[in-house]
C-alpha cells in the first residue's frame, strides 16, 4: 500500500522554525506543512494590505522560507502553507523570488486566491453567526471576509507540479488533505476517506500540541526535553490508516494521551465536525500505541459536505484601554483590592466612557473569576489589571492612566505600573452558499 | 480524590465557546466520570465564568467526555478583556473538581 509521510511546520504564525527544519533535514517526509492563519490574523494582514498592496501576508514567511527551501528543494519535499494571509499571490511571488536568490530557480511556487469572498457577502448580505445583525449593518467598521476554502485547489496545485502551495484563508485540516487527495488520487465524495483524512489534518495542524506542548503537567504527565519539542509526522496510506509520528531523538513524545486530548481540541460536537470538504466524525476513533512515539488512528469517518462555507469576517469592533501595577509583601492582597476600588471609582468620577469594564488580581482571580478562585491562598504579590472597552482610542488611554496614577494618588508599595490602549479587530462568521466562492491557482515564475 | 488523580484534560476555543476534553488515564475510570462530572455539575464549577450552556458530549473508544460550554469566553477570543482570552487555563480548574471514590476503583 502507498504511504506518504507529512510533517507539521507551524501550528500558529509565530511558532519555532527550529522543528520544521528538523523534520526537513531528518524526517523523511514528503510533504511540510505549516498553519500559520489564526481566526483573526487574515483581517489584520488585510489591513497590512491596504496600507501597502506588496504586503499582507505572513510577516515570518521570508525567514521559514529561507530555512527550509534549501532542504526542501534537495529532497523534494513539496510545501502546503497558509502564510499567503491576505496576500497569497504576493507571498508566492516573494517565495519563488527567495527561491531565485538562493539558486533553487527551478522551484514552482502556486497561490490559492479566492478566498476573499468580501463582495459576495457585501451583495447577499448575510446574517451574522455570534450575534444580531448582517454584513451591510457592519457598515465601514467591516474589513475582510474570507472563505474556509476546502483541500480542492490545494490539491490542484500539487497536480500541477507545484513544490510550494500557498494559500490564504483554508480550513486547516485541509492544508493536510490536500496532499493525501493528490497523491492517492482519493475522490471527493468518498466521505469516509475525507473524514479520516480530517481526523489526521486535524491532529497534526497544531505541530508541537500532539507531541508534547499544550500538555506537561508535573508530576501527573511529565514531558521530557521540552526544550527541543519535536513536530509531529503523519504517515497515512492510501486507504486513510494513520500513524501520527516524530523525528527520531527530538523532544517530546507522542503517547495515546497527547493524541487524544488534540483530538478533541477546539470539538465541539464530535459527530460533525464541520469542513469545507466533508462534515468529519471522530466519534469513533480509536488510539493504539504500537511502538514508542508511533500512535496508530483509526475509525475516522464522514458525511456528505454542507452547502456552505464558513467565513470569517474582520470588523472594527471597539477600542481596549488596560492598566496594571504589582503590589507585594505583607498585605499585599488588601492594598491590590484597595487599588481596584479606587480606579473603579475613579472611572466613575472622571465620567471615563467604557461599555464594559473588568478588574481583575493577577495571582489571585484575573483567569476564573472570584468565585471559582474563592479558597484560593494569599499571594505574597499581587499585580492589579483593570480594562475596559470603549468607542475610541481616547478614553482607552485613559483606562490606563488611571491605574498608572495610583503610583503616588494610591495604596503603599506600587510597583511596575504598564499600560496600553489598542484598537481590536475582532472576527465575526457567516455562512456563504459555497457557489459564490470562486477559488482558482495561480503559478508564479520562479 | 480530585478528578485530576485519574484525567488529564485540555481546553479548545471557538469565538464565545469554549470546550474541555476530561479523558480517564484508564478506561476502568471512565463509568465514574460519566456518572459524576455531569454537564450540570461542569457548570456550577465554573460559576461565573460560564455564560451560557454546557453540553457533553461522550466518546467511549477513548474513555473522554467533552464538555462545551457556550457564552464563556467574555464576547468571543477576539474581543474578550480577559488576560486569558482563549481560556486556555481553564481544563487545570475543571480537574480540581471532587471525585467521590469506591475504594476498589482506585
């Protein structure tokens, strides 16, 4: 039986680059991918491109590019990335220009566009998923939407002979599939096959989280070498059988454990995992380690795929002004609390305009609230953070200001006073009728 | 016990949900917290965290439950005010719930 062996780069856009040249240079692959796209990176990177239409793609895809393609090129193991953000036509172009400067010309570099699906929504007016309201009620305050493109063009790409893919918004289980559907030829409606193929996609698209990062918890699992945490393999065969695997002597493990609790990451209902390719079922999947550092998957299966695409749509949401300073010492618990009370009247006195605000005791009750964190010790130091949201960037700052006064306007003893205030970009998704999503490849010249 | 002397847990974020996985080191364990980490026990743990509703979700090949758990994530990760916007430390809070033991299960 065939078997193609992918390696995970990247399980987010700033993540170590040491790993995946591990995995080049001693993994024996055949395919490198790297996630590189959070929810709300692409929005951001699109406002990157408005600002400059070279740019909007990802900010570390020169330095991953450079230490990989060499090896790559070498062993021809072709590259499946998301790092084309809001610009993969310019991230391809800048690949094949890296490529050209460090002799490897003949490399074939492919974007995937047609992911910004921003007109389509803009003329169909869609309804919101998370709350009350459509695209046209977003008003000027809208910045981007991008479809979740499936693993089809991807794979095109790969079918014409590219050794690099480069794709903006795509479902990242896809960016797996989309070279077991290349080189086993899979059909796209073999729902059971691109459900197990999902299974593998999704255990393997956060790198470092299935061999051993996201996961250390002493004494009860301990990891050793963290420090040189190894990125995950995946070794699938034709008929969708899985071993999720790493390089031999890295850091990490790969243990039934790790594989379980990444199958479940980010799940909601297990029996329909929602993709651009095919509604996935992990509800029977099975994890067996038949070697050290070598898990066998199985049971992954599917159902027929929606008539809809996920989008994701960047919008001006509001504004986040924040405060913090540190107390310590006998009583610091006290003074930390007699400082939150004073900026919260403070706000009030001052008529500071905030929809929301949050006080919070680093140290105490800033991750689960007061009630869960109730029986919790005294702290022997504290550090006061209040934050609140406001329609501009003026009355942020002021959030911040107010906590930074408390140096010589507060209790005894505060220390180390920081503040910020930032415009957030937040990301809402609606439903696109999967038509309306046009994506095509590109080939640049290397 | 605490239910972390017999899971290990990991959490997940999607805009406003937040979900845990509780997977028994040993699947002998796995009747105990079907019958005792209910969704509505899950809830009331995370009083004031929580929003909205928990559903659980049970897979018995891997001896896990999965809880989801809506409205958490103070408006949604993107836009959340808390220092933990993806929620991320909260499956280390769900294993300091009790567990009562038969002394023969342990």
């Amino acid at each position: 039986m065939r078997t193609i062996r992918i390696g995970s780069g990247a399980g987010y856009s700033g993540d170590r680059i040491e790993p995946a040249v591990e995995l080049a240079e001693k993994g024996g692959i055949d395919y490198l991918v790297f996630e590189c796209l959070g929810e709300r990176t692409v929005a951001l990177a699109q406002q990157a491109r408005m600002r400059n239409p070279d740019t909007g793609y990802d900010p570390l895809l020169e330095e991953r590019m450079r230490a990989v393609l060499p090896l790559c090129a070498a062993k021809g193991i072709r590259i499946v990335t998301n790092m084309g953000a809001a610009n993969p036509e310019a991230a391809a172009k800048k690949t094949a220009e890296i490529a050209r400067s460090l002799g490897l010309s003949r490399l074939k570099v492919a974007a995937v566009i047609g992911d910004d699906v921003l007109d389509a929504c803009k003329s169909h007016d869609l309804p919101i998923m998370e709350f009350e309201g459509s695209i046209k009620q977003l008003g000027n305050k809208l910045l981007s939407a991008n479809a979740y493109l499936g693993a089809g063009p991807m794979a095109e790409a790969l079918r014409g002979g590219a050794d690099v893919v480069i794709t903006g918004r795509a479902s990242d289980p896809a960016l797996f599939l989309a070279p077991m559907i290349h080189a086993f030829g899979w059909a796209m409606d073999d729902w059971n096959l691109l459900g197990q193929g999902t299974v593998a996609g999704h255990l393997l698209e956060c790198a470092g989280q299935i061999t051993g990062g996201y996961f250390a918890d002493p004494p009860y699992k301990d990891i050793a070498d963290l420090a040189r945490l190894g990125f995950p393999i995946g070794e699938v065969g034709e008929d969708g059988s899985l071993v999720v695997t790493k390089v031999p002597g890295s850091g990490g493990v790969v243990t039934a454990q790790t594989c379980k609790e990444q199958l479940l990451y980010e799940v909601h209902d297990p029996t329909r995992y929602f993709q651009p390719d095919v509604v996935a079922d992990f509800s029977q999947v099975s994890v067996e380690e038949i070697a050290p550092d070598r898990v066998r998957v199985s049971g992954g299966r599917g159902t027929k795929r929606t008539g809809t695409l996920k989008v994701s749509v960047g919008y001006v949401d509001s504004f986040i002004g924040e405060g913090q300073i540190s107390y310590a010492g006998p009583g610091a618990l006290t003074r930390g609390r007699l400082a939150l009370d004073i900026v919260r009247e403070r706000l009030k006195l001052t008529g500071v305009a905030a929809s929301e605000l949050r006080f919070d005791l680093i140290g105490v009750d800033s991750l689960h609230g007061r009630q869960v964190s109730a029986h919790a010790n005294e702290p022997y130091e504290v550090r006061v953070r209040v934050t609140g949201r406001t329609e501009n960037l003026r009355e942020a700052v002021r959030i911040g200001n107010e906590v930074e006064t408390l140096y010589t306007n507060g209790p005894a003893g505060g220390g180390g006073a920081w503040k910020s205030a930032r415009d957030v970009v937040a990301v809402a998704s609606v439903l696109l009728p999967r038509e309306l999503a046009k994506p095509r490849v590109q080939f640049v010249e290397g | 016990m605490k239910l972390r002397e017999i899971a290990h847990s990991r959490t997940g974020d999607k805009g406003n949900t937040s979900n845990i996985s509780v997977i028994a080191y040993d699947a002998k364990h796995f009747p105990l917290l079907k019958e005792q980490v209910t969704a509505a026990r899950v809830r009331a743990h995370f009083a004031g965290v929580v929003e909205g509703e928990v559903v659980r979700y049970e897979l018995s090949n891997i001896a896990a439950l999965n809880f989801v758990m809506s409205n958490t994530l103070g408006g949604g990760v993107t836009r959340s005010l808390a220092l933990d916007a993806h929620g991320k430390s909260l499956s280390s809070a769900l294993l300091d719930l009790e567990i009562e033991t038969p002394e023969d299960s342990r």
